[in-house]
C-alpha cells in the first residue's frame, strides 16, 4: 500500500529517553481530557513509576487515561503497576496476557511491539523508545541509545485511529464493556509546521508489508546514501538484494547494528550475513558504546524514518509495529547528523578482511544460528523467500 503523505506537520525528533521521557511526562501533565499510550514495554522501575504517575494525576483530575501494554514485553505490568493504575481510575488492558501457555504457533508470536501516544488529539510520540529506565539494564553505561518523534498536525488522525482500533479490538476479544471506547472520529488536526509524513503500521490483515515496502521503495529510489541504524537486523533476501543493487548503483549504504549481546541467537545470526554484505561494499558499524535500540533510516539526506519496526522476521512477519516516514531535508539531515556522531563516538567499523579470518568453529555458530532462526519463523508459519 502506497503511504499516505500529509504536510502541515512539526515533528520534534528526541534522543533517547533523556528527551523522551520528560517531552511525554509533561504532555502527559498538561493533558485537558485524554491520553492514550501504547508500549511494549512497561516497567516497575524509576522511569516507569515516574509515567505511571503521570498518569494518575492525569486520571484523578478527570482526564479518560487508556494505556496498553503487551503481555510478554510487560510480563509484570499486571501485577505490579495495573492494580495502581485501574484504582486511581486509568483504564489499562494487557495484549495477549496468556505467556504461561506460550507455544511456537503464529497468534502465540504475534507481539504488541508498537510505541504510540495521543494526548488531546493535539500532541502524539512515534517511536521506539518502551516506558522503561534508559539505564536498566545490567552492567550499561551510558544509558540505551533510541529515537522517538513528538508530531503535531495532520499526520496526529491516523496514529490516533489506529489507537482507537487496536483498543476496540482487544475489548471485543475480552467481550469487555467496562471499557468500552465510546466512538467518534478523531478531529482533523490543523497544520502546525512545514514537514510532510507518512504514518505506517504493520497488522496482520491490510498492512502486513507497509513498513518493509516503504523501505524497500526507498533503497531503490536511492541515488546519494543510505543510512540505517535498526538493533536487530536480519533482512530477507528481498531487503538484502535492495541493498545490494543500491551498491552497484554507487550509492553510499551504512548500517549501524547493535554491537553488545543482548539476544544471543538473533546476535549471531545477523552476523552471518556480514561477510557478503561487507563484500558487496556495504559498510557496517557496531555500536558498543550502550545498548543500541534504535530503528531509524536516512536516505538522499529527505528521507527518513522513525520507528518501533526492527528488520528482521519478527517485526516485518510477526509483530504489531507503527513507523513514521519523513519527507523533509532539515528532518532528515538532522537524524543523519545524530547518527554519524554516534558513529564517530560509539562504534567501530567492520572490515571485510578481518571478518574472513574468523575460525570456522565461529562461522559455524554464526550460520547455525541464522539457520535456526529462519527455521523457527518457517515453524510458525511465516516462511519464504522474503
């Protein structure tokens, strides 16, 4: 599906969650009669008692407070931060809450992974960035490097409406009534800047590839360079060939990946495909300066995006995403400078040479592993040449 470009929008780019968290606690505050915030991730700790919080003054002077949060990401919402939150009066709901029954069947894989807010139909945040700590995580100094977009204007429509619909349909599924969304057309929100956006989801019904065809459109249609910094990079053989023509084209590719190990298996897998992608010309940095968490592009320095969508099989095949595409040379230029410092601050470089100098007990982890993986998405249902 082609994506639907509104212009007249501001949108503020934040860095991690030292500007993320205070942009959405004070939104949050100064909310007149409704909040609504989805998140994979919700945790007990300082940064999410400090939203939780937030929240409840929200509630308790008469705000309607709507929060959801996925049953496996937030596997402690429920019993640690709901019982608050549902006694204060916020109406908070767990996406797909049966972990302990957790299978390797596709409805059992299929994720809330998305990091929406809309407060007042006025203000929304984009992003990858979970309700949790930037620095909670063991042995991690600085803190988790991540992006998210605060968006006012016309492009505030449809992320609210996509809100509202994953809303209702988790209701419907608990037949819940207590809840229950009284219905009405998100407003048209007026122009409030210059910058033209996209707003995009991945589902399981309509929207399946929005995200991976907007990329895969964009690295074709790429003449200058293209930069992609995604934590969990394990491309199909569709992204990998995009990129790989946009190489024999001349363009610039660099991919940051993350360079400390958080998930083993997914780690090892993606730098399987390192030594043809280095072959082929694409440059590829690990950031090992924090965790890197970030799932943002800049191509032609105008196109950019921002968002929960990793590219591997379980956020392009499996999980419920949103990412905002950017049209805008000053939007896009300023991610791109981010992005380079972090490169030239953060990261090391990869060179082909040395990585064909690994022992084969290492290549044979690498492959074995992204070997294992593609074989666990083909058990779920979900496999093919992608």
């Amino acid at each position: 599906m082609t994506p639907k470009f509104l212009p007249g929008n501001r949108l503020t780019l934040l860095n991690s969650g030292a500007e993320y968290f205070p942009a959405l606690i004070e939104a949050i505050d100064a909310a007149t009669h409704e909040v609504h915030l989805e998140s994979y991730i919700f945790e007990d700790d300082v940064t999410g008692r400090a939203v939780a919080d937030a929240m409840i003054r929200a509630a308790r002077r008469g705000v309607t407070v709507r929060v959801l949060v996925d049953g496996f990401g937030a596997r402690e919402f429920a019993d640690r931060l709901q019982p608050g939150l549902v006694a204060a009066g916020v109406q908070a709901l767990v996406y797909r809450p049966d972990i302990a029954r957790f299978q390797l069947r596709r409805h059992r894989l299929r994720r809330l992974h998305r990091k929406l807010v809309v407060i007042d139909g006025e203000i929304a945040f984009v992003g990858g960035i979970n309700v949790i700590d930037d620095l909670n995580t063991p042995h991690q100094v600085p803190p988790r490097y991540d992006y998210a977009v605060r968006v006012e204007g016309p492009l505030l429509r449809p992320i609210e409406e996509a809100l509202q619909r994953l809303w209702e349909l988790v209701l419907w599924a608990r037949l819940n009534r207590r809840y229950r969304l009284r219905r009405r057309a998100p407003r048209e929100a007026a122009a409030r800047g210059t910058q033209t956006a996209a707003f995009l989801v991945r589902d399981n019904i309509r929207h399946r590839r929005d995200i991976e065809e907007a990329y895969l459109a964009a690295i074709a249609a790429a003449q200058e360079d293209i930069i992609i910094a995604n934590a969990y990079f394990l491309p199909g053989r569709r992204f990998r060939k995009a990129l790989h023509e946009a190489v024999r084209r001349r363009v610039r590719v660099v991919i940051l990946l993350q360079g400390r190990v958080e998930y083993r298996l997914l780690h090892y897998a993606t730098q399987a495909l390192y030594s043809k992608l280095l072959a082929a010309g694409i440059r590829i940095f690990e950031y090992q300066r924090s965790f890197l968490h970030a799932k943002v592009a800049v191509i032609d320095r105008h196109w950019a995006t921002v968002g929960s969508s990793n590219i591997d099989p379980f956020s392009l095949l499996l999980a419920r995403e949103a990412n905002v595409v950017v049209q805008d040379a000053g939007f896009a230029e300023e991610l791109r400078n981010s992005l380079r410092q972090a490169m030239r601050i953060g990261a090391h470089e990869l060179h082909a040479e040395n990585w064909k100098r690994l022992r084969w007990p290492a290549r044979l982890l690498r492959w074995a592993s992204y070997n294992l993986v593609r074989m666990l998405v083909g058990i779920a249902g979900y496999g093919g040449k992608r």
